[in-house]
C-alpha cells in the first residue's frame, strides 16, 4: 500500500479508501444487498490487513447501523490514531426546519449521533454529505468549524457540490477566519468524467484532494455483460448506469481487454486509471477480492498510451445520481450565502 496526505490536511491516508456503504444491517435501510455485521467486520479486518487505514461511512448509510458496524470493528482492529476515519451529515430536513433548528445545531446534533454510533470521541473528516440550499452556507461553516475547535473533527470535506459552490464556501470560510474543506468526494469514474470541466481545476489550483465515489461505477467496470448483483439490482445504481450503457460500452471492453493483456483484473485496470487522477477513489467492498483488487491497482503502472486509450472514445454525460438533486430549493439561492 502507498500513502499520501489528504490536500493540505496532516490526514495520511492509503491510497485506497474502503468505502463502507455496504456494510450496514439490510433490515433497517434503502439498500437490501449490504453486508451483516460478521462479514463487515470480516472484510474490515482484511483491509487492515492489506495497509488500507482510510475509512469512509455515512449517518445515512443504513439507518446509521454502517456507522455501527465500523466504529466497532475499527476499535476493536485497530489503533485509533493508526486510522482516517470519515464520516457524513445531511442537509436540514423539513421538520428540523420547522422547528427552527439551525443549520449549526443540526450539524451538531449529527455529528454527536455520529460520535455515539461510531463510539469514539472524534471523526478525522467530516463531510457534507450534500448542499443545502435552505441553509445559509455560513451556517454549514460555523457549525463545522465548532466542530473542529471543539475536537470533535480533525478536518472538513465536501461531496456532491459543483466548483462554484466549493470555491464560494471556501473564498467565504477564508473571509470568515473558518476551516475550508479540504477534499471533495464527488461521482467520478473512467464513464463518469464530467468533473474533469471545472472541479478538477479548482482542486488542482487550491490543493484540495480529491476522493471520488462510485469508482467502479457499481460494479460496471470490474466485469463485462451481467455486472455484480448489486449492479442489476440496486435501482440506484442502475438509474445511475443504465441510460448511457451503450455509449459506455466500448470503454468498458477497453478495460477488459488492458486486463487481459496485462493478466489482472478489470477492477485493477479501472482503478490504476482513476489512481492517476485523484488522491484516494473510495472503493466499496462486499468481498476479500474486492479488497485485493483496489489494493493490486495502487502498484499497476499503465503506460500513457495506455491510459489515453481508456479515455479515448469517452462521450459526455448528463449528471446523474444525488447530482441531480443537487438543485435550489428556494426561489432566491442568494440566500443560502448570507445570515
């Protein structure tokens, strides 16, 4: 495993961030297909194993019990200062806003429940999970920035926003004397490249790492025709992929045939592209051979011919997925930049 510092953090993290959405009990939640906690806690295990320290969850991963399921693992596997552990918040929801709650207090209210499903004293990056547009920025900035004088969190980081609206929140956070994000976890991947039009630039300008989801597109590009399970039965993830399979198609064969070429696998090819791209992809796993396949791509150099023949034939996408939620919800989004 190879490390590097998370943007201009002092977070360390391995290349490989092991993405922890299918960890979760799938009694309690919207995804059917996550893991119990014996086999979370199993695949948690190996990737210690295998050097991976970087760990990603969500409060809204399964009703929280994925916050669970890794703060216990992670406690009882590990030295807690041996590990970067990340963790999200989601916007106001209407009754929060009803009965006042500002966006400050519900961070804080978020981040104490994540605190307690986790069972450890601080996060070391904490993320907004997706844009409020009913909650004043300044909001969203002072309550992490509580946060983070208060020990509760080591560092700040963004998912699911456009280039303005992290260059705004973070040109506001400088104004203010608050803490700026410092990496961005957006929907990125060799069939999902729109990201490289703006949000890359910025993040190469500020030095703000870069963390995407959906590294193998669930699944679409670790294997050719039938996919995994999750991939034809997660409706997600399917309104994700679906409608551009056919333009796709001819990327993903490109990856299967630099696999057989080089004799790994798609998951190594995909990843060793998108490695030279980002910081740390965030890469869920339900199997040890998912581990061992992120974890073989951080060594697999491909040559520059190589990786200009995996973007070749790209067409551009219209966004999909939390990205098409991410739109104003009131008449006036100026108001979302002020008290």
């Amino acid at each position: 495993m190879q490390y590097t510092k998370l943007g201009k953090s002092d977070l360390t993290v391995s290349r490989i961030c092991m993405g922890c959405m299918g960890f979760g009990d799938p009694s309690t939640g919207q995804h059917h297909w996550t893991l119990g906690e014996a086999e979370s806690r199993d695949i948690i295990r190996y990737g210690l194993e295998k050097g991976i320290n970087f760990y990603d969850t969500a409060i809204a991963y399964q009703n929280g019990s994925s916050e669970r399921y890794v703060g216990r693992a992670l406690r009882d596997m590990a030295k807690r200062d041996d590990i970067v552990l990340a963790t999200k918040f989601l916007p106001r929801t209407a009754e929060q806003i009803a009965q006042g709650i500002t966006g400050k207090q519900a961070i804080t209210n978020s981040l104490d429940q994540s605190l307690q499903n986790l069972g450890m004293d601080y996060v070391d990056l904490y993320i907004y999970h997706i844009w409020d547009y009913n909650t004043p920025v300044i909001e969203i900035l002072e309550g992490l920035h509580a946060a983070v004088t208060a020990g509760k969190v080591r560092a700040i980081g963004i998912s699911n926003c456009y280039a303005w609206q992290l260059a705004k929140a973070n040109a506001l956070a400088e104004r203010e004397g608050l803490t700026p994000f410092i990496s961005v976890q957006s929907h990125y991947n060799l069939i999902m490249r729109e990201d490289e039009r703006e949000l890359f630039g910025l993040c190469a300008e500020d030095g703000i790492a870069l963390t995407p989801y959906s590294a193998l597109a669930s699944g679409r590009l670790a294997r050719q025709e039938g996919h995994t399970q999750r991939a034809m039965t997660d409706d997600y993830a399917r309104g994700k992929y679906d409608n551009t399979a056919e333009q796709d198609r001819g990327i993903i064969e490109r990856v299967a045939e630099l696999a057989s070429r080089h004799q790994v696998s798609m998951t190594e090819i995909s990843l060793a592209w998108l490695l030279t791209k980002v910081t740390s992809p965030v890469v869920g796993a339900t199997q040890k051979h998912h581990v061992d396949g992120a974890v073989n791509a951080v060594s697999l150099q491909l040559s520059q011919e190589e990786l200009r023949y995996l973007e070749a034939c790209y067409q551009p996408h219209l966004l999909t997925g939390i990205m098409t939620q991410n739109t104003p919800q009131t008449k006036d989004a100026k108001q979302v930049w002020t008290k």
